[in-house]
C-alpha cells in the first residue's frame, strides 16, 4: 500500500515529489509511485533544477518562494517539500485535481 504524497500541517503542506530535470518545459507529469511527478526545465547543475522547482511551485500555489522549502533530497530527484501557505486544503486540492488521472490508472 503506498502512502499518500501529500501531508497537510498547521498552515503548511509537505509534499513528496518526483523530480525530472532537462525538460522542455515545467510542467506536471501525473504520479510517480508514491509521489507527485514534476519536470522541470533546468539541468541538475548547480542548483539550477531546485531553483526552477521552488520558482514553478510558487507560481502553482500562489505562494511566494520563501514559503518553499526542500525539506530533503536537494541533491536527489526524490523531494520531500514544505509549502508554507494560509490555505493548505486548497493548496492540497489544485495537487490532489493534477494527480487524479494518474490515480486512476492505477
């Protein structure tokens, strides 16, 4: 059985991310296993693949990038994030709405 990839806290969500870097553009690619997948277009040098993960995640939550933190896996493609925000469930709901076709496949 395998756990949900999004936890919600307080006034935060901690999501676990599959990340591919090199794509052509950012953009969601459904589930990976136990996680949301994302492709990001950055090379993984550098930093550069976490600077477009923290940047394109902002943007998707309406959030600024402090709100974002990599909790672990900086130098993985698999993430564990925190998304600090004043509305979690709503955060969760946009994620839990681009992760259902994958859901339902399985």
């Amino acid at each position: 059985m395998s756990e949900a990839p999004i936890r919600l806290e307080r006034e935060a969500l901690v999501v676990r991310l599959h990340v591919q870097p090199g794509a052509k553009r950012s953009q969601w690619a459904g589930r990976h296993g136990d996680a949301l997948k994302l492709r990001v277009a950055a090379p993984a040098v550098e930093g550069k693949a976490n600077e477009a993960l923290v940047r394109f995640l902002a943007e998707f939550c309406g959030v600024p990038r402090s709100a974002i933190e990599i909790l672990q896996g900086e130098a993985s493609r698999t993430k564990r994030v925190r998304i600090a925000t004043p509305d979690p469930q709503a955060v969760a709901a946009r994620l839990v709405a681009i992760s259902s076709p994958a859901l339902s496949s399985d």
